[in-house]
C-alpha cells in the first residue's frame, strides 16, 4: 500500500486528516465539536457529517466526547466498519490520552513504569444523564490504567489550582470512563463541566482531555499502525 502522502487529502473543515487509504480514516478533531450528530437540528453539525460530505463511504466505528480533542478512527465501507468495530470489541485497539486533572494523585501499587489501576464498575446515571457513575452493583466493569506526566499550577484570578498532568489508558470503552474515574479518586479533569467543581470549570474553557495516541493493526493487511497527536495544552 502506498503511503498516506502520496496524494492530496481533503480536509474537513476544522478536521485534519492524519491518515488516510482505502480502508480507513484517522482524524484529529477538535475539542467543542460532536463526534456524532445530536438530538435536534441544531446538533446536526459533528465531525462525521463533515467527514462524509468529502467521504461518502466514511462511517463511524468509535466516539469521543465533545469536550475531548485528538485522534478519532472512521471506517471506509461496511466491510471495513465490521473489522474495525470487532478490534475494539476485543480491544485489539490501545488508545491512550493526556489530561490535566486538579490535585497531585496518590499512586498506589504503581508497577516499574509508573503506572496504576482504577478498577471501579460504571453505569449511566439515568436520572442525570448524560452523566455516569460508579456503581458496585449494577455497573459494567471497567478498568484504567493512569501514570504522572509532571505537576503544575494554573493560575487564576481566583488564586492557583494545583494540577497534575496524565497519561491515561482506558483498557475498557465505557461512557465518560475517564472523567467517572478520575472523579472518583478525587482528581476530576479540569474544565469539565459534568464532574468538576466550579472552581476547576473555571481553571479552563475547554475539557482538558485529549486523545493522543492510536494504534491498532491494519484492518486489510494485520499490520501495526501507531498515530500521534500532539496535546494541545
């Protein structure tokens, strides 16, 4: 297969295209637009309508929310959808993000690299949706796997908001899994606007969140691809 560049690339507006051939598309979207259409006519305009007026063929195989930024994958053609959407469903694919959370979290039982485990069960909040919560009984498991980057503060008028950078690797797909999680050890993702405080709202007008890093193998040929996005914050 030739490489991505070998040709002009339609860009969406407001959308790069990172890669693209003829089996799939790598977007970087930005942070504000929905991946998806929403309920009503003002909600039409998403990163996949755009997508598809330039790629009919395009079609969704996963989501981000509409306050996250970075690399989302669309599938070209049913053939490829179905093989793409497998490899998440077996989590063939690894994805991995930067936030800026409020607070210096406590790492517990961090292996070599620095990493730890959230492991909490998830479930939509139906009587407050679209939030979600943790819930012991109900909820489906789910699992991240977080690290520091570093620490900073962010200054306010207000005062400063101490902040501690993440990488962060959603190992399960559930709705608003890393927001529930870092909300639930106590270091919700500033800017967000469903689980942080006002005051960590304030710190940021946008989610803090971004999807960094994709890889997966080539839906046609098996082979490792690897996409990089730079934060943007």
């Amino acid at each position: 297969m030739k490489p991505a560049t070998w040709h002009p690339v339609p860009a969406p507006p407001g959308i790069t295209v990172v890669y693209e051939d003829s089996a799939l598309l790598v977007l970087d979207k930005p942070a504000g637009l929905l991946s998806v259409p929403g309920r009503g006519p003002e909600n039409a305009d998403c990163l996949s309508a755009r997508v598809q007026a330039l790629y009919a063929d395009a079609l969704v195989v996963h989501r981000l929310d509409m306050g996250t930024s970075g690399l989302l994958l669309m599938a070209k053609g049913p053939v490829n959808q179905t093989v793409l959407s497998r490899q998440f469903a077996q989590r063939a694919v690894s994805k991995r993000y930067e936030a800026l959370v409020a607070g210096v979290p406590t790492l517990q039982n961090a292996d070599s690299e620095g990493w730890s485990d959230i492991r909490l069960p998830l479930m939509v909040d139906w009587p407050n949706r679209p939030r979600s919560k943790v819930d012991v009984e109900h909820g489906k498991p789910s699992h991240t796997r977080w690290r520091i980057m570093g620490t900073q503060n962010l200054e306010m008028a207000s005062g400063t908001l101490p902040c501690s950078r993440l990488e962060l690797q959603p190992i399960t797909g559930r709705s608003h899994q890393l927001r529930v999680h870092l909300l639930a050890i106590g270091h919700p993702i500033v800017g967000d606007e469903l689980y942080a405080s006002p005051l960590e709202v304030a710190a940021s007008p946008r989610l803090l969140l971004h999807a960094r890093q994709l890889s997966l193998p080539h839906p046609m040929d098996g082979r490792p691809m690897v996409f990089e996005s730079a934060t943007p914050f």
